[in-house]
C-alpha cells in the first residue's frame, strides 16, 4: 500500500468521479472540487451511452482530411466546421492534420485499446464489489457500414481470434440485421458490419451518482461545491484558489474537461484542448424498437444505446462551437435522421435534447500524465470517449502517484 497522501481533483464529471474513486480505494484522502451544484452535469450527462472498449480508434486517421471534406459539402452533415480567428483552433487543426496517417493511427489506438481494456477489467471488480444502479449492460456493440470500401478496410483490421467469442466479427448485411432487428429498413443499402460482444452500455450520468454515492460513504473523501483557481506560488508548485480564497490542496489532479485549458493557464501550460461539440436525443420508445444491442451508424456518425427502457441516439461533431446551446438546425436534422432511419418508432422524446463539449486532444489519447509542475497531474482531452477510458485513465494516476507507472513523461 503506497503511502497515504493528500490529493484535490478539480472537475466532478465522470474523468474526476473515477479518478477519485480510485484513490480513495489506495487508501488516499481526497477532495473533489465540481464548480456545480450536482456533479456529471457536462459532457457526462446525457452522451451516448456506450462503452466501446474495442472500437476506440481517434478520428485523426488517414484518408479522414479527403471524407471531411465530403461530409462538410453535405446537408447535416456528421461533422461541421466553423473557422475563427482564434490561433488555438488553427493550432489544434494542424496538429490535427499531422496525426491524419495510418501509421500514427494504430500506433494510437493502441494506446487507447490498452487504456480501454484495462478500464474494463477493473469496472468489473468495480460492479463486483458493489457498485450499480447505472443501467450497465453487456450486449455487444455492433457498427454499421454502407460503403464496401470502407468495410472490407473495417473487416481488415478488426481483430479475428479463431473460438474466441470476445473479439470482433465481420458480419453480412442480413447478419447485421438478425442481431438488430430494429435497423431492418438499412439492409437495402449495408454492406455489412463488425460486431464487438464484449462491449458495453451504461447511463453515464447514473454511473458519475452512483461514484458520488459509493465515495459519500468514505471516510477519505469529501466533495466541495465552487469555482477553483490555479497558480503557481514562490516555489513553482500549483496552488489551488477555492472561491478566491486558498485552499490545502496538496497533491491536485486537473480533471476539468474543456474548463482545463483555460484553468492551466495561468500555470504556463498550454493543454492541446478543443471542445468538439455533440448533440443527444433520448426517446422512450415501445419495448419493438428498442435494440438489445448497441448500434454505430459508421457513415453518420449516430450511436444508438437501449439505456433501460430509452433509447438514446448521440451525434455529430461541432468544429468551433463555443458553447452547449442547442442548435436548431442540428437537432431537427438528428431528429430526421432517427425518423429515416427507425421509421417505425413512435416519436416520444424522454428528455429535451442535450449538447456538450467533448474536450478532445489532437490525436484523440488523452493526457493522463505527470507535469513539469511538481504537484500536478493531468487527467483531460478525452473526447467523446470520456465514459470508456474514465476508469483506465483512474488507474493510470492512481500508479503515477503510487510510482508504479514506470513513465517519467510530462506535460
């Protein structure tokens, strides 16, 4: 057991619920400072549900620059781009462009599979020793092609271990639609799919209370509601502000989501951070069109994810949206979208519609890292794979702070 220590994470969404959660579970004491009044109330709250620990590769890819291109001509197009004269942007856009190959790409999403799978194992040990009530299932994840191309370069890499019923499959048109059903008017136009069984569904925004409430009962923990503010003091160690006033921080783990960049700020760290914004819809369909499954409309970029008895449908990628207000034009377009593709749904919205910021890094790995600043430690840029990778990163600042990482990289 490593020796017990005092720790401030700022940021109470799913990346700081974990991330405490882990600590705590070390034997540390812990306070998490969330600016709101209720934690998991950003990009938490309402994204698309899924656990994807097997398709976890950064958009940053090649051939991605000529398709966004097609996708930027198109009418409600998955992703959309509005340019400012902000030099961050432009920044991001390039470094962006400088991950877009193939070679970068595995290398990356061998990172984040690895990040992925070991969150996985230990949400399990989570799950085991108590921790529920976030509506998790294991149904299997299914991604739906339309392009023949772009499935047999899928069904290439999809990773194929003869008997071994936990890695991905390439399944037919008519296969795709024998495992969801729901998505039967699509089969004209598939050209097929891949399908992960081990992956997983679960109400983010269910799964950041029951952290809160499992960290409620421990003695280490304490949660404190304000606004944090950071600066380096006389020695060049990070300072926390709670309020304006100062706060015994101890050893702080930056957890803030998009909020970091400009939070590190005024330590001298500039985070390669861009809120990449996406929208959600979540329906309460009739038990007929509520998939088992999980489905990943490839081509428009939806996710489909049965939570309970809703359905909730993410989408899109907003380049230059500055804040969550919901755009009218997006969400009518999503909407339609849904109605094409699942005709026979009754249209019932459960919740009004919900964006967020996803607070993505050039690369699409996020930064789970020591710093140059002594007593500060990164846990942000995750994008909109926050709720899969929440866990893994947990235990990879838990060993940086037991020392067991074995990485002496910073940021």
């Amino acid at each position: 057991m490593p020796a017990r220590q005092t720790i401030t994470i700022i940021g109470g969404g799913v990346i700081g619920l974990t991330t405490a959660f882990a600590l705590v579970r070390e034997g540390h004491d812990v306070t998490l400072i969330e600016r709101h009044d209720a934690t998991g109330r950003e990009a938490s709250y309402a994204n698309g549900g899924q656990l994807s620990y097997r398709y976890v590769k950064p958009l940053a890819d090649a051939g991605v620059v000529r398709e966004a291109i097609g996708w930027l001509l198109r009418e409600n197009s998955p992703i959309s781009l509005r340019l400012r004269a902000d030099p961050h942007q432009w920044l991001w856009l390039a470094a962006f462009l400088r991950a877009c190959s193939r070679r970068t790409n595995r290398r990356n999403a061998a990172l984040l599979l690895d990040l992925a799978l070991s969150g996985q194992r230990e949400l399990q040990v989570w799950r085991e020793e108590g921790l529920g009530n976030f509506l998790w299932r294991r149904p299997g994840k299914l991604v739906l092609y339309r392009n023949a191309e772009t499935f047999r370069k899928a069904a290439e890499s999809a990773v194929q271990t003869a008997g071994d019923a936990s890695q991905e499959q390439a399944l037919s048109p008519t296969a795709c639609i024998a495992a969801a059903p729901a998505f039967a008017d699509l089969l004209p136009r598939l050209a097929g799919g891949i399908f992960s069984p081990q992956d997983e569904v679960g109400d983010c925004h269910l799964f950041c209370e029951a952290l809160r409430a499992a960290l409620a009962k421990e003695s280490g923990f304490r949660l404190v509601h304000g606004v944090a503010t950071l600066r380096r003091d006389a020695r060049g160690q990070c300072e926390v502000m709670l309020d304006g006033q100062d706060f015994e921080a101890g050893l702080v783990v930056l957890a803030a989501g998009i909020a970091s960049r400009a939070l590190a700020r005024p330590l001298g760290l500039g985070l390669p951070l861009y809120g990449l914004k996406g929208y959600s819809l979540t329906y309460r369909p009739s038990p007929d069109f509520l998939p088992e499954i999980s489905v990943t409309d490839y081509d428009n970029r939806v996710v489909y994810a049965r939570l309970g008895e809703r359905l909730r449908v993410a989408a899109m990628v907003d380049i230059g949206a500055e804040d969550t207000s919901l755009d009218p034009r997006r969400i009518a377009g999503l909407r339609a979208l849904v109605a094409r593709t699942l005709p026979g749904m009754p249209v019932m919205e459960d919740e009004p519609p919900w964006a967020g910021l996803r607070p993505a890094t050039p690369t699409g790995v996020p930064l789970v890292t020591r710093t140059r600043i002594d007593n500060l430690l990164l846990n942000v840029g995750h994008g909109a794979l926050g709720f899969t990778l929440s866990v893994g990163s947990a235990l990879r600042i838990r060993d940086i702070v037991a020392r067991r990482d074995g990485k002496g990289g910073s940021a």
